[in-house]
C-alpha cells in the first residue's frame, strides 16, 4: 500500500482530497495547522488507513520527525496562505510558508528519497493576457501581479528549474483554476460559491468587473487531478506542469450570474464597472487531458445549484460565518 502525505489536509481543498485517496486504496498521512478547526476531518478519522499530525510546516523538527517516521511515497502539497487578499493581509506570512518552508519542504523530500512531489499552484500565474481573444496554456508567459501568485511562480521555478534534475525525484506543478464547489471544510469567499450563497439568501448581489475572463474548475475535480497525477508512471509527469481544468470552463462573472439566474429565477443585480482588470484570462487545459486522462466531472452550473441548494435550504445554517472565509468577513447589515 502506498503512502500519500498531503500539507493542509484539513482545508477546503486537502479535506475532501484526503476522502478520495483512502477510497482509492491509499494509506494517507495529513498535516495541518488546523487555522480553520478541524472539523473538516471527522468525515475520516478513525479510519484504519489514516494518520493525522498537527504540525506547521515551518515547525521543521517535527516536520522532518513525520516525513522521517512515515516515508511517504509521494507528498501533495497544498499547505500554503491560500488566495490574493490572505496573502496582501499578511505577507510575511505568507511568504515563509508559500516560499520559504515549502521551500525547505523539497529539499527535504529529496534529501529523504520521496520520489513524487506534486505542487498545487495556480492558473493566477498567468495574469492578463496579452491578446484577449486568445488562450493561454502551459508554454505562455507568465505575469503574476500578486503576492499570492509571485510565490507560486517563484516555488514552480525552484522546484522545477532551478534544483539538479535527478531519476529518483519527480517534481509536477498542477496549475489550478479558480476553484468552486461544496467541500467538508466550506468556503464561502470564492466567487461561485459567493454569488450562489448571495442569492440564495434573497440579497442583492453587487458584481465588480464582469466582463473580465476566469477559469473555473470544481473542488472535487481537483482531487482527480492528483489521482491522475499519481497513478502516472514518473518518467510521464516528472518535471512538467499541467493546467487543471477544461478548456470549455472559461467564465466572465456576467456568464456565472446568468447561469444563477436560470438556477434561481428572479435576481436582484448591480454590476460596478471596472475599466481594467490585471487578472483577465481564458486558459487551455487540453494537455492535462490528452496526456493523463484527466476530465472533469462537474461543470460551474453543477457547482451552482449545489451551493444555491445547500444555502436556501438551511443545511448550511451560518453561511456569514467566519469560519467560512480565509480573511476577516463582514456581515451585512
């Protein structure tokens, strides 16, 4: 049985990635900091098949204590100050443990002969594309104008360009899209599941720039990627970079409020225009499906009605709750 260790396990990604992996017959050690609690993990503790640390990845004795002790097979490292506003809020933060202990985290990978390494970055890498009518893909320039995504850009290039290449490590970088949809550990601050809570809760939903270009992929999807990226043989997958998600997924948010509006009837709208946006881009995610199988299985309407239908129906009991969201929220009033 082989050894999947994931960082951050416990967040709206890791929860229901962890799920997925013990379903498919792997043993899964997490780690977490547990800064959004932990209930996102009662859906598998006590599972047989399942170890949990709670460990900061910048606690580099304890961590390198786990990575000694449980020698994984492969690491998903999705531990990281998550998102442009998280990471404006606290860049030194950020950058100790989007750069500085992920850093540390490979080396110590390679140092302990952990042959597969994958790296969950972001579509955000890309910036505003230079011809609007165009798709980016994974030869493209990239043009981060974040925080967040200047240190996904900057790990992407260590793990990938900078180190030695060697036979015994197989680095992949999975660049996200804007993700969405229901998970264990909830999140109510990304856009679709934003707009979809907002009109369920009969609110007026004020929309900025809707004319500007997004990727969306499902949370549950994500998941998918990993698998597809695991069961790879190594040779296939060491050293490249995917993006993550479909091509035909390419939304402005005036596409996802008329996708809501068929799911939700009457809607009260206010549009804000922007003239610019540094972030505008439409993403080709074909190589990740010609090369390693991967489809998705839900589609931004999927992810709408199910957001809509948990809020409007009460499971879901405090969607403002600040559980539910990566900086400081604000109820309306």
């Amino acid at each position: 049985m082989q050894t999947v260790l994931v960082t951050g396990g416990a967040g709206y990604v890791g929860s229901g990635l962890l799920r997925v992996l013990l379903n498919e017959g792997y043993r899964v050690v997490s780690i977490d900091t547990l800064s959004f609690g932990g209930d996102a993990l009662l859906h598998i503790w006590g599972h047989p098949h399942f170890t949990f640390y709670k460990c900061d990845i910048r606690e580099y004795e304890q961590l390198d204590r786990v990575l000694a002790r449980e020698r994984p097979d492969a690491v998903i490292h999705l531990a990281s100050i998550v998102g442009d506003p998280a990471c404006k809020r606290d860049p030194k933060t950020a950058t100790e443990i989007n750069w500085e202990a992920s850093r540390r985290l490979i080396d110590r990978c390679r140092a302990l002969n952990i042959r597969r390494f994958a790296f969950a970055s972001t579509c955000s890498n890309y910036g505003k594309m230079p011809d609007p009518n165009a798709y980016v893909d994974e030869r493209s320039a990239l043009a981060p104008v974040s925080l967040y995504a200047e240190l996904k850009v900057r790990l992407e290039r260590y793990l990938l360009e900078e180190l030695p290449r060697s036979t015994t490590f197989s680095p992949v970088a999975l660049r996200f899209a804007t993700v969405y949809g229901l998970s264990p550990r909830m999140r109510f601050d990304l856009t679709v599941n934003e707009f979809a809570k907002e009109i369920a809760l009969n609110r007026k939903l004020v929309v900025f720039g809707e004319r500007f270009w997004r990727p969306y992929c499902h949370v549950g999807d994500f998941a998918q990627a990993f698998l597809a990226v695991l069961r790879a043989p190594e040779e296939k997958i060491a050293y490249r970079v995917y993006n993550v998600g479909d091509t035909g997924q390419n939304y402005t948010k005036q596409m996802i409020v008329e996708e809501l509006q068929r799911v939700a009837g009457d809607a009260r709208i206010e549009y804000v225009k922007q003239i610019d946006d540094p972030r505008d881009y439409r993403v080709n995610c074909d190589l990740i499906k010609r090369e390693l199988g991967f489809a998705i299985t839900k589609t931004v309407p999927d992810g709408i009605r199910d957001v809509f239908d948990v809020v409007r129906l009460g499971v879901v009991t405090d969607p403002d709750d600040q559980r539910y969201y990566n900086i400081p929220y604000t109820r309306p009033q």
